[in-house]
C-alpha cells in the first residue's frame, strides 16, 4: 500500500508542479522576467507540499468532543478502539494514540468516546438534547436512525472535503441516496477494510497439488468462479476413507452457506440491492432479474459438495482452514490478524473471484456489522464536527505518516510469523479498493430469503423474488420518501 500511496503523491506532485510553473507562464502580466516566475518553484513546492493535506482551521476549541460508540467492546474486529491511553507496543493501538494526542493537542480538546446505543442516539435527536458529537451506527441499524431523522447529511458540511483519499470513496458513493449522505467511512475507522471478505489459500496445499502460482491468475485477470471451481474439486481427498465428504477431510473451499453466497454475489455484481441512476438503490432480484437468477443458478451448478464445497458454522470452517484441511475459505480481513496469532498455516490472499474475466472489476464485500459514522441531527456545531472528522480521518491516513492507523493495519495484515508477504500485497491494495458495501436501508429479510434458499440448493428462486418484490418495492419505497426522496 505504501508504495502505491507513494507513487500516487508523487504524482500529484509532478501535477502540482507542472500546474504553478504553466500557469504562471500564461498570465498576460506575468512573463519569465516576472517575480511571479522568479518565484515559481516556491509556489510549486508550496503547492504539492499542500495537495494532500486537509484545510484546517487554526483554532483552539477547547471542552469535549464526544463520540457515542455502543460497539467499543465489541470482538468482531481487529480493534473497534477509538482512542488510547498509553503506547504499549501494538501497532494499532499506537497509532491510535498518536492520532488522539496531536488531534487532541491540534484543536485544545479532549475526545471522549461513550458506551451507547443507538436508541439512546435517537432519543437525544428527539428530545433536542445536544449530548454526542458524532455517534456510530451499523449498516443494520441505519435505517431506524436515518427514518428518525437522526442524522445529518453530511454533503452539507463546508468543513468536510469528502473528495480526499483519507475519505472512503466507495463507501461515499454506495451510501449516497440522491444527492443526500447521512453516513460514511474514512480512514478513521479501520471497521471498513477489517470487515470485508477477501479470499484466503493455503500455499502449501496449493503447492502440493501444483495448481501453479494463484497470484498470477490475479494478475493476468484469469481469477473466476469457474477456476476457483476447478481447483476445488482437485482439493477434495476423503482422507479417512469412509466413502464421504465432511468436517474430517480435505475441501476445497469451507464457508458458512450465508456468507459465502452473499461473498459470490457481490463478487459476481450481483448483490441483492444495487445503487442505481441518481443514487437511487434498488432491488436487483426486481430490476435484474434474469441477470440475478443466472448468477444465482451458475453459483448452485458450481459450488455444491461434488464441487469441492463444504457448507460448515463459521467456526467450523475457520478452524478447518487453520488446521490445513481446505484450499480456500472466504473470511473478513480480520481473519488475518487472527491467524497470524493462532494458526501456523502458510497462507496468502486473493480478490474474491469475478464471475467472467470480461467483468469490469472484482468486489468484496463488507456486511454488517460495519461501524459508520454520523453527526447527529441535534448537534449545533456541525462545522466543528466536520472540522474533527477530517482530522481524525487525515491523521489516520498513509498521508499523514507510514505509521498511521490505516498503514500500520495493512503492515500487521501482510507480515507472517517471518516476514512481510510481498505476493499478497497487490492483492490486498484490489481489496481495499473495491470493497462494496451493504446497502440495508430496507431490512434484511429479502437478502435472507435469497441466502436461505441458496442453502437449501433451491434453483426455483424466482417464485421467492415474485413474492417479495412487491412487499419490498413498497418498504424501500416509503424509506425513500421520509427522506425526501422521489422513487418511481
């Protein structure tokens, strides 16, 4: 990532450059003899040293700044801290607290960060208490907070410039509805990245039973369903020998049925509510229909258990990937960090595959829970909170220092017990940059339905749709309008 990041600020640099010496030399006032031009390459420099950097006031706040978080104790991810207290040798941890103490010291302020729900977040909205700065939500919970009104729409803060990398572009543009957004991501949170499901191999069995470099399939755009299929089947050995495949033999893939269907149907562009023209979401299983259930039908044909799949409990597949006993498994990013720490498999990690090498780009996936944040629609110093959120994303950025919060994430993601897995490197920057999130503004009972009957291997998923879709036009529908928003 480092790299990358690099080469893009150099970049901007050579443009920030090229920008201030042309334009000096097209004014009609200001020729080569000019102090404009004597004064160029200062103007330049001035310029790409300011290119990626945030417009922050110089201003002392002073007081709190109060972060309403019911998800600091949770264990689904990497870290869900927003703060610390001391340095104590974690990377992360570490960089949190260097982003607390020169945010902290930047503005004269103190971050606080509370244990609650977002029920306490609504009901502050509601009576017109200003208790929270910020609050967080899931990607579950944000309908019940966006009807309420309980959020702010965050394209209206002069004092966030949504358009800078420390800012998530995909997370920006998935959760737009109009030209309204009541929450994103940005560097700020590594819940994003953390919760995104990737594709995870074990070297070693890859090695064995030479299937040939898997990064290359990567890099030559060749990474689909129909070769993860293949590579599947050739996983497969009823290692005790009873004549049947399960939890005590070699696999080719073990996931959890939900997770891994709603990981191929992202990846295939095919998840269950898209974001359509004018930001406007839909469902896809209505409006797509015959493009849906033949993505749906070519996953059944392909991953079933002759296909070398395995449906298992999350657990259950985890620790058979950990314990060598399967060629893939398709996890969160979070996975990572935990393997390093628990597992001894030699692994690497790949893209989710496309569908067909002609699809655009691959996608990942990132469901709930998701932390997002918001301003809270009580709050009446939204400019403050905006200026707070730039610097609480920028200072977490690679753009700030190689030992911020987002880098210091994708070192710990890419450093074995040994050394720093290079091959897996590139594959994690495509991860991070397409990750598409959960659009959940409707409830979760359609996408269940879809999931259940995957599980079940039921092809005539149609009749399931056509009894929906009508019901769910109608949710989405009314969702939209309270918040003022027209959908045929």
């Amino acid at each position: 990532m480092k790299k990358t990041l690099s080469l893009i600020l150099a970049a901007l640099m050579l443009a920030a450059v090229f920008c201030a010496s042309s334009c000096a030399g097209e004014s009609g006032t200001e020729g080569p003899g000019s102090s404009a031009a004597a004064d160029s390459g200062t103007v330049a420099e001035t310029a790409a040293e300011t290119a990626l950097k945030p417009d922050l006031p110089d201003v002392k706040f002073g007081g709190s700044f109060v972060i309403a978080s019911g998800y600091v104790t949770d264990s689904k991810y990497t870290s869900t801290a927003i703060t610390a207290d001391t340095v104590n040798g974690d990377v992360i941890n570490d960089a949190i607290y260097e982003r607390t103490v020169t945010v902290e010291s930047l503005f004269d302020i103190k971050i606080e960060v509370l244990d609650v729900n977002n029920t306490k977040i609504n009901n502050s909205v509601k009576t017109g208490t200003r208790e929270y700065d910020i609050g967080t939500a899931t990607t579950s919970e944000i309908m019940s907070i966006l009807t309420a009104g309980s959020a702010i729409n965050l394209n209206e803060v002069e004092s966030i410039d949504l358009d800078k990398p420390w800012w998530d572009q995909n997370a920006k543009s998935k959760f737009a509805v109009a030209d309204k957004l009541y929450y994103t991501l940005s560097d700020f949170f590594i819940t994003g990245i953390d919760n995104s499901r990737c594709t995870y191999f074990n070297k070693d069995l890859a090695s064995s039973l030479n299937l040939g470099s898997l990064y290359e399939l990567v890099d030559k755009n060749e990474w689909t369903i129909d070769k993860m299929k293949e590579m599947s089947v050739i996983a497969v050995d009823d290692r005790n020998g009873d004549q049947k495949i399960d939890t005590n033999d070699q696999l080719g893939i073990v996931n959890n049925a939900t997770t891994f269907y709603e990981v191929m149907l992202t990846g295939c562009n095919a998840e269950v509510m898209k974001q359509g023209e004018g930001n406007i979401p839909y469902w896809t299983g209505a409006e797509e229909q015959e493009f849906f259930v033949g993505i749906y039908t070519k996953l059944l044909d392909l991953f079933s258990k002759d296909g070398g799949y395995l449906i298992t409990s999350t657990d259950d597949g985890r620790r058979m990937f950990k314990n060598g006993n399967s060629l893939f498994t398709c996890d969160t990013m979070f996975l990572c960090s935990d393997m390093r720490q628990n597992s001894d498999i030699n692994f690497g990690i790949m893209p989710v595959p496309k569908y067909s090498a002609d699809q655009e780009k691959y996608y990942h996936v990132s469901p709930n829970p998701d932390v997002f944040f918001i301003i809270p629609g009580t709050s009446d110093e939204t400019e403050r909170c905006g200026v707070m959120l730039e610097a609480l994303s920028y200072y977490s950025s690679a753009y700030y220092s190689d030992s911020a919060l987002m880098p210091s994430y994708f070192d710990l993601a890419l450093t074995t017990k040994s050394a720093p897995d290079v091959d897996s490197s590139n594959n994690l920057q495509i991860v991070h940059d397409n990750i598409s999130y959960i659009i959940k503004l409707a409830g979760t009972v359609y996408s269940g339905a879809v999931f259940s009957q995957f599980e079940n291997g039921n092809y005539n998923i149609i009749s399931t749709l056509n009894t929906m879709n009508k019901s769910n036009a109608k949710t989405l529908r009314d969702v939209l309008t309270s918040l003022g928003v027209e959908a045929e």
